[in-house]
C-alpha cells in the first residue's frame, strides 16, 4: 500500500517514526514496574495504550 505511493525519503521518515514510538513504549513498560506513584502509573499505563495504537498505524501504512 505504501509503495504505492510514498516515495523513498517518506517510506524512511515512517520507518524512523516507527522505531521511535517502539522505543518509547518500551521505555514506558520499563517504568511502570518502578513508579511509585499512581497517577504517574496511570499516564505511563496510557502512554503504552496509545504507543500500541500508533505502531499499528505506522505497520499499516508501511506494509
């Protein structure tokens, strides 16, 4: 689909989103077993929801 009509320079940008949130929502599953306080558990338990959601987005549209 994206081959279609991304070009190289847009296919790469993608890809270097995509990496970005993967690295993000690692970094947020990594906390959450360290964060003592329970609203900042709660915004790191979002963050990972909405990381989950936008890596698919980004795998739909490189594929």
């Amino acid at each position: 689909m994206a081959q279609d009509y991304l070009a190289v320079h847009e296919k790469a940008e993608l890809h270097e989103m995509l990496m970005f949130k993967t690295n993000c929502l690692q970094k947020s599953q990594a906390m959450q077993s360290l964060v003592q306080d329970q609203e900042l558990k709660t915004l790191l338990q979002q963050d990972v929801k909405a990381s989950q959601t936008n890596i698919k987005a980004l795998q739909q549209l490189l594929s």
